[in-house]
C-alpha cells in the first residue's frame, strides 16, 4: 500500500538542489507527484508531493531529512492523501490594489470566518502601468463549505474590498 509524503525544502539557491531530491526518490522506488518551486529573493523554497510504498517510506524520509545541514533545511511529513473537503465548492478569489500591508492578513482572516479554505495562494508585485508605484495582486483558489451563501460571501467580500481598496472578483472554477 502507498503512502504520500510531503517534502518542503528552503536553501540557498545552487544548481544541483532538485537533482538531489530525485536522486533519493528514484534510489527509493518513489514517485515525484505534484510540486511547486520557486527562487525566492535569492533562496530556493520548494514542496512536492510523493508517493512511495509503505515499506520503503521510513528509509525515503531519513535519506531525504539527510539533504539538511547548516543552510539547507529539508522536512518529510506523510499524509494519507484524504480530501477534507469533498463536496466544497472551488472558488477563485483574484485582488489587485496599491501594493499595501495587510491585504493577505484581511482576506485570509475573512475567509476563515467564513469557514472558506485557502487551497492555493500565488502574489505578486509588479508596477502599475505610467509610473503608479507598486501594485499588488494576489490569486486564492479556495474550497467553500457547502450550504454557504455565494451571493453573501461575495457581497461581504466587497465590502472588505472597498474599506482595503482592493479591486476583488469572485467566480466558481471549473472543475474537471
């Protein structure tokens, strides 16, 4: 039977870095599943998701905690890929606005009084067009608990929007 593990690795950014996380998943019989990387201000940041059989799990997270040392930080936690939230309805949640602090602090606090789930989170800055000064935009795909109100949800999320300044939109996403 299978299990997933979930790595997360931060480091300073080298070549060689994915190359030695494929190394042990192919030396361990695991399979490389989902995964987001990015080069973040210089350092590497990364999480995948893996599935190897339970026999060889123990033995794929000591090689892979074994990537770490004084600048290279590697954590392995298993999962047994159950989806809590089966039923919700996926959500996308764009903003933009003049980049300011506090926007991802409101909107993820509102979300999670209404019970929303937060499934992805991907920001950016950028400058606005002729010269504007930064501007900030976010993009959450989210999970809304059955039974909530969308119409509600949206409204209240224009008004959060307004008092931030923050342009929102709102849409059911596609599902496959």
């Amino acid at each position: 039977m299978d299990l997933y593990l979930i790595v997360t690795i931060t480091s300073p950014d080298r070549p060689g870095i994915v190359d030695a996380i494929s190394d042990a998943v192919i030396a361990h019989g695991a399979n490389w599943e989902t995964s987001r990387m990015v080069r973040l201000g210089g350092v590497f940041a990364g999480i995948i998701q893996l599935k190897v059989d339970r026999s060889r799990a123990d033995e794929l997270r000591n090689t892979l905690s074994g990537l770490s040392d004084e600048n290279t930080t590697v954590l392995v936690n298993a999962s047994d890929q159950a989806d809590p939230y089966e039923g919700f309805l996926p959500l996308k949640l764009m903003l933009t606005s003049a980049d300011h602090e506090g926007i991802v602090h409101s909107f993820a606090h509102f979300l999670a009084e209404q019970g929303v789930n937060v499934d992805e989170l991907d920001t950016s800055v950028s400058n606005a067009p002729l010269g504007g000064g930064p501007l900030f935009n976010a993009v959450f795909d989210l999970k809304c608990p059955p039974g909530l109100d969308f119409a509600a949800l949206e409204e209240k999320l224009q008004d959060l929007a307004s008092s931030e300044a923050v342009d929102v939109k709102l849409e059911k996403k596609v599902t496959k």
